[in-house]
C-alpha cells in the first residue's frame, strides 16, 4: 500500500512550525490542510492529553468566530501523535499566510481565563480530561519559541 504524504516527512529533522500538509480539490475548491507542529517528534515530550484537548476546544473556537477567517474554517483538530494539530481552510494558501493567524490564536489560548467552552457533559464526550493551566502554558511556549520569530526552517518542511 502507498504511504500517505504525512508519513513521508522525516520527522526526525522536522522542527515546530507551520507547514502546509497538502492541498485537496474538493468539489471547485481548494481545501489547504496545515499541520501545525508545536513538538519537535521523537525529540521532544508530546503534549498531555488534557492541554491538548482543551487547545482544540479553544483553537476550534476563537478560529470560527475569527471575522476575518471564519467562513475558511474547516476543521481544526489534534494530532494521533500529539505533537500538534491539523488546521484545515477552504482555500489555496501557503504557511506564510496564517502565521498572523496563528499568532493571534495562540494568544488567545495562552491568554484563556474561565470556562472552556464546550467542556460540559452535554457538549463534550470527555468533558473531564482538560487541562486549562498546561494548555495555556504550551499555547505560550509555542507563541514566543517559534510563531514570535518564525523563519523559513519553520514554514517548510525539511
């Protein structure tokens, strides 16, 4: 069977970035999947299980009320590997052109006091497994180490 693109990067030289995944032609547009690594893989302990939920709570809602980027969102969610999140926009975009939104997303999380949203037995199926103070503290992390001074390394995949 033929490997996925996603399991032909060498994550072993991948560094924490923004990098576009792949770009699918769905009905007459353009879907751009990201992968938005905040882990460097195998190198680097990966996210707990809890900040990395209540990031995709977080990320997933600050991104569709953002009024220039809502009616683009398609999905945003978590990694199986825990090193990050895939963010997928209908469009053809490169990683340069969400880096300001990416920015403003992860200051949003890292910034989050009160409530998750979403984080009731109603409205969640693990309500329970948040973590609040660890999201905010990689949300931060991931902020001023790598999207306050990005550069190409960070935009391409090696």
């Amino acid at each position: 069977m033929k490997k996925i693109a996603s399991f032909t990067i060498d994550h072993e030289r991948l560094l924490r970035g923004i990098y576009v995944s792949h770009k699918d032609q769905v009905g007459g547009d353009v879907v751009t999947t990201f992968d938005i690594r905040m882990k460097e893989p195998n190198r680097e302990p990966a996210i707990q299980q809890g900040a990395l939920h209540t990031i995709e709570h977080l990320a997933a809602t600050y991104l569709r009320n953002d009024a220039e980027w809502a009616d683009r969102i398609v999905y945003w969610g978590p990694m199986g590997c825990q090193t990050g999140n895939y963010l997928l926009l209908r469009g053809d975009y490169t990683s340069r052109d969400i880096v300001d939104l990416m920015r403003r997303t992860f200051q949003f999380i890292a910034d989050y006091e009160g409530e998750i949203p979403g984080a009731a037995p109603k409205d969640c199926g693990n309500w329970l497994l948040h973590d609040l103070p660890m999201a905010r503290w990689e949300a931060k992390k991931y902020l001023t180490e790598v999207l306050e001074q990005i550069s190409e390394e960070n935009l391409v995949y090696p």
